[in-house]
C-alpha cells in the first residue's frame, strides 16, 4: 500500500478578496479567483473561508444543483430563503442548503460582532432534486476528543443534517496533545481546515485555517499541537 498523499495549501496562499463588509478566502476558484490546480478536491466544489461585517451580508441571489454546508465559527449568520424558510444559525451550529432544482437565499448578519464563517460546497452525486433547507445546533462539547458527522448523504449517518452527495462534513474539539482519527478509504479525498489551533497530520503541520488535502489515506489521524477546532470533509 502506497502512502497517503498530504499537502499543505497554507492561508497565505489561499485567493482573497476584500470587499469592506466581506473578507473572503477561498480555498478553491471562486469568483475573480483563478487557480487550475484548485478547482475542487474530489465533490467537494468550494471552501471559503468569509469574515462579514456586523449589520451587513448577501443579498438574494440564486443556487442550483448544488450542496452548500454552513459551518459558524463566530457570531450568527440569518437565512432566508425562495422556499419561504427563514432560520438563524449561530457559532458551533451548521446549516444545510441543497439547492436542487433552483433556490434563492439571502444570508445577513444581523448581529453586533462579525461573522466567520466556513461556506461549503459539494457537488450533489444527482441532479434534479427538490430543493430544501434545514440547521441545527452541535454542542461543542459534543464533538470533544472526536469527530462527529454534522452533514452527511451516507446512509448510516442519521443523525446528522442531510446532504444529496457521498460526502460527509465533520467536526472536533481536540486539547492539545490529543488526537482524532477518521476513518475512510483510499480513493477518498479529504481536506482539513483547522477553525483555530495549531495540528499535525503525518509530517504534515497546519495552523488555524491552513487546508490540508489528503488522499490515499485508509485512516487520518490528527494531532492537536494547540488546543484545536477541527473541520473534515471527505468526499468521493
């Protein structure tokens, strides 16, 4: 069995643009930011890593065929949306889009403090489906010493927000010293973010919101050199 391939992308590297009430960082294309070695990493499409401004934020404009995870490291982002969904999702919650068929939303935020935030986008294994909504909370406290699925289209995976894609999104709370580790499969791709703190997988050491990507990987094990907060998705 071959090793596993790991690569740093660090976050200087990442494209950037500033807009005054949006800082973003993509870690993939997106938008004016063009690099054809990071198009995507398997389904997973899109990570940008968005800082928006207290009292400011998207306004409506539309999605289709697509799967978009919202995971808040700070402050609240509130939805609404085409579907006549509304919702706010706060720190340590995700929220789930599947855009199907067509959706438009608007995402504000509304609160005092800025915003941070994880977009995720993963391309649905289907076309054609209905669009929905949905978030829920995950109790930091929860996912201590392990990862736990917070959006999945795995079978197994019930209790976790629904997604229309082999894919799995996860997170974990790791003190430094400890480690996680995530089981997958070879021809799976991965790609790590830590929301905060300082990790090492392999050889390989990250810093908050470095990306790391890995594939070939039977098992991933991650070690918290800093007190941590872990964001996993592996797709096909």
């Amino acid at each position: 069995m071959s090793e596993p391939t790991i690569e740093l992308r660090p976050f200087a590297t990442l494209g950037a643009a500033n807009h005054g009430w949006l800082d973003a960082h993509h870690h993939f294309s997106f938008a004016d930011y063009y690099d054809p070695a990071r198009t995507h990493w398997g389904a997973l499409r899109v990570w940008n890593d968005d800082v928006i401004a207290p009292k400011s934020g998207f306004p409506p404009h539309p999605h289709r065929d697509m799967e978009i995870v919202t995971y808040v490291r700070q402050g609240a982002i509130s939805h609404r949306d085409s579907l006549g969904n509304e919702g706010r999702t706060a720190a340590g919650d995700v929220q789930v889009m599947s855009a199907g068929t067509g959706i438009q939303h608007a995402e504000f935020n509304l609160e005092d403090e800025a915003c941070r935030l994880f977009q995720i986008w993963i391309l649905p294994d289907a076309t054609g489906r209905a669009p929905s909504w949905g978030t829920r909370p995950f109790p930091k406290d929860d996912r201590a010493g392990a990862f736990v699925t917070l959006a999945s289209g795995m079978a197994d995976d019930g209790d976790a927000l629904r997604i229309n894609a082999r894919a799995r999104v996860l997170g974990a709370m790791v003190r430094a010293g400890d480690s996680v580790t995530y089981a997958t499969t070879p021809d799976r791709n991965a790609y790590l973010v830590p929301a905060s703190g300082r990790v090492r997988v392999g050889a390989v050491e990250a810093n908050a919101r470095d990306g790391v990507a890995i594939t070939g990987a039977e098992a991933i094990t991650v070690t918290a050199l800093e007190d941590a907060e872990l964001v996993l998705v592996d797709a096909a």
